[in-house]
C-alpha cells in the first residue's frame, strides 16, 4: 500500500510461450517435456500457454507431421504443404493454429514469445514453422527453446 491508502499495481510482462514448453500435455506424442530454462525466465511474468496444432483443430496425441516443399513461409505462401508422416495433408490445421496464435498474441500487450524449436509450427532456426514465420512476419519478438 502507498502512503495514501491505494494499492500499487505491478505491471507484469506477458509473453506468449509453447504450451509444451511449460509442461502442457500438448506435445503431438502427448508426452510431458518441459524446458527449465524457458520457464526460469519466465519467472515473474505472464504467460499464455497455446498449441498451434491444438488451436487448429488436431489432437493430442497426434501423428508426427513435417513441412514438405519448404518452409512455414512457404506453406502460407501455398508453396509447401503440411503432411503427417502416414500421409495425411494437415495444411489448414497448421494455418489455422498460426491464425489463432497471431489473433492472441495481437489481443495482448505481449513483449515477446517463447516457441518450441524444431517444430513444423514453431520452430525458428532450424526449422522456420508455419506459426513462427506468420508471428515474425507481423513483427513479433521470438525465442526459440
């Protein structure tokens, strides 16, 4: 309390992250890996967990899925494609999920986002996911775990 009486809001930062990276049972093997070190820094912060692949319509668990063609720009581009490992096109999902990971992330005061790496969704360096490459090309700040 101040010396007036009010409280004093402490303005947090809010991030989004990779729902997996905090230990949700999002993962498309529904195994539970969290990232200590993600969540280290996001200590003292909020965080918006969310699955692109989940918000897109798949489930958990779910079979393992690559980008083909190209990369996540490409698959917005409709240059590449997304395809399960049976054979499966889950091109709509995966850019779906991106939508909605981009509709949260510009409904938020966010100050950066935390994705999974090596993810067709989310990955950033080795892989440029399908979400990762609709975020940065709206201008967001990105890590990858």
């Amino acid at each position: 309390m101040t010396e007036h009486g009010n409280m004093q809001k402490r303005i947090l930062p809010v991030y989004l992250v990779s729902a997996c990276l905090m230990g949700l049972k999002t993962r498309y093997d529904g195994l539970v890996k969290p990232c200590q070190q993600c969540r280290e820094e996001l200590e003292g912060a909020v965080w918006i967990p969310v699955c692109p692949e989940q918000l897109g319509g798949l489930a958990t668990p779910r079979i393992a899925a690559d980008l083909t063609g190209g990369n996540g720009r490409d698959v917005l581009d409709g240059r590449a494609r997304v395809i399960t490992r049976e054979g499966k096109d889950v091109t709509g999902q995966f850019i779906e999920g991106a939508r909605q990971v981009l509709a949260i992330a510009m409904a938020q005061p966010v100050s950066g986002i935390f994705l999974k790496s090596k993810s067709p969704s989310c990955g950033v360096h080795s892989v440029l996911g399908v979400t990762a490459a609709l975020l940065r090309e709206h201008g967001f700040l990105i890590r990858e775990f």
